[in-house]
C-alpha cells in the first residue's frame, strides 16, 4: 500500500508510491551535458568580459588582479531597486510596488566547471559570498525576505550555463516561508522544542537517511522527501539565520555541500538541480524555533497536474531507498 507521509516542518503531505517505486538507479541520466569551453567569448560571465555586467557588488579576489567569485546585479532583475516599497490597498486588492534587490553570483571565471567538481576550498568562497550578500541584503530596510538558490541545468531552469547562483531580497514574507514559520511556532508551542532540532536528532538516530555528515552539518533526505533524491543539509548547532555562520562553519558546510552534489553528480549522471538557502533576517537569528538550511531538489520527475491541484506532491522512490544509494555511491575525494 502507499503511504501519505507527512512533512511537520512544511505541512506538506506526500504520497511515496512504495509498491510502484522505482530503483534508484532508474533515474540515473543517461545522455550526459555537451563538452563546454574552457572560456566563451559570447558569456556575460566569463573573465574578460565583466563591463557586459552591472556594476560589481562583490568580488573574492584571484590570482592575477583576477576574481574567483563576483557578484553583480541581475540585467534581467525581477525587481527594481529604486524606489520604496510602497502598500497599496484598493478595496479587497493589496499591491505593492516592484521593490527589491536581484543579483547573480558567479561562482568561477571557469565557464565549462562543474559545480560538483569545485575544489571545497573554492565552494567556500562561494559560500562567502553567499553570506556576504546575504547580510547586505538585509541591511536594506525594504527587505522583509532574502533567498539565494541555484538553478543547474536547463530543466532546473537556467538559460545560462556558467556556473551562478541567484539572491533575491523581496520586500514580503512569501507564503511558503510563513507556512514553515507557523508550523514552526505551533510546535514550539506544543512541545517546548525546535521543530528542526528535534528532526535532525530524530534522523541521525535513525540513521537510515542520512546521506552524509560532519562535525557541523548533516545532510539527509527528509522522510517526507517530495521527489526522488530530495535532500535537505541542516546545521547542528541552533540558529535561525546563515549570516551568523562563522568561517570555521563555512568551511565545513562547503566540505559537505561539495559532497552532496558530488554524490548526486556521480550517482545519477550530472543530474539538474535546484538548491535553495532557505534563512531569516539578522534580527529574528535568535529565534528558538527556526532552523536556516539548504533544500536540494535533482529534477529527475516532473511535477504536473495532480501537484498543481493539491500542493501534494507524488514521491516515486522510497527516500530510505534514495539516501542509501547517495550513501553508497562512491565519490573523487
Ligand atoms: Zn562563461
Ligand atoms: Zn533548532
């Protein structure tokens, strides 16, 4: 029989199709990405042509007078800027001007690397400029929210290629983040504990998920993963914001981010990806009931109608089953 699993900390329910669930190894990709260039002349991103990108915000310095990670303002930005974030409430329509900041993280001049490959010394300033950005970000007292993701691969949405990363700073709380924050609240109300906490402790007791560890961070696959080879990376010590990370904290989630996405590259092929850093602001980093961590989502199926209708996703591979083979597979060190 299926099971409807529930997820406490998104209130999600997802169906796992445990008898009609397919092997791990059946998502594994078979054609494998075009052979890219060292360099393109034609790439926005690439060393020689920064003045083709708004103007630098960020950079972590290279070899050379050269970078090894910039940031710069998105040329097709969701948002603008300029502006305040004014509410208009007309009736029952509330609307807000399009304030906010939208900027791209170039994670390497190297346009043919594969994030996955990325030496973990380099994943670290990445990283860096992730916490850099973030907390600028949040100095903007227009900014209710802040979300950095990635999208690898065309069917994770990216047009293109060179490895970035995105950060948006929005001026409202998106639903999704509200949801988190009230189930959050409701079980800290309840129980007196972190929602979070409590879910981490609970999966490395368990262990059967658990896709790797360190002495800071844990990566596993939540029990109600919504799709096969979801994994979600949590810190282990208590905090609700990621620019409280401290560089001997960078370090070690850039040790086991690197892994995780080199044991999905291995296992299924240089597979697309999306990756979000799901935190709060720097004035609610002290909350007891909010956890900051990645959520990493391979699009190896498709979401269609029946989650469009119901917010409820269809897991077709069992998550044990997901995290045993991400365990398994074995990765360059
Ligand atoms: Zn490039
Ligand atoms: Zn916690």
């Amino acid at each position: 029989m299926p099971e409807i699993r529930s997820n406490p900390i998104t209130g999600d329910w997802v169906i796992i199709a445990t008898e009609r669930a397919r092997r791990p190894e059946e998502f594994t990709r078979a054609a494998v990405r075009r052979q890219l260039p060292a360099r393109d002349p034609e790439c926005p991103f690439c060393p020689g042509n920064e003045h083709r990108t708004p103007e630098e915000q960020f950079r972590v310095p290279g070899p050379d007078g050269g970078w090894l990670v910039r940031a710069v303002p998105n040329r097709f930005a969701a948002l603008t800027p300029e502006g305040d974030a004014g509410r208009h409430v007309n009736g029952f329509r509330t609307c807000l001007d399009g304030v906010g900041l939208h900027e791209v993280i170039v994670e390497t001049p190297a346009h043919d690397a594969s994030p996955a490959a990325l030496p973990v010394a380099h994943v670290e300033r990445v990283l860096e400029a992730y916490r850099h950005r973030l907390r600028a970000f949040y100095k903007d007292r227009r900014i209710e929210h802040v979300i950095v993701f990635k999208n690898h691969g065309e069917a994770a949405g990216t047009s293109l290629v060179h490895p970035h990363s995105q950060i948006v700073g929005m001026p409202v709380l998106p639903n999704q983040l509200r949801a988190r924050l009230e189930e959050a609240m409701r079980h800290w109300g309840n129980f007196g504990e972190c929602l979070y906490c409590r879910t981490l402790r609970e999966e490395l007791r368990e262990g059967v998920r658990v896709v790797a560890q360190n002495g800071s961070f844990a990566a596993f696959v939540p029990y109600a993963a919504l799709s096969p080879f979801h994994v979600w990376v949590f810190p282990r010590h208590h905090s609700a914001y990621f620019g409280d990370v401290t560089d001997g904290q960078l370090a070690e989630l850039a040790a086991l981010l690197r892994e995780v996405l080199a044991r999905i590259g291995v296992a299924l092929n240089d597979p697309d990806y999306n990756y979000v850093l799901r935190s709060l602001s720097p004035q609610e980093g002290a909350l007891k009931y909010f956890h900051w961590y990645i959520s990493l989502v391979p699009r190896v199926t498709k979401a269609a109608g029946f989650e469009l209708g119901t917010g409820m996703f269809i897991n077709t591979a069992l998550p044990e089953a997901s995290a045993e083979f991400l365990r398994r597979v074995a990765v360059p060190g």
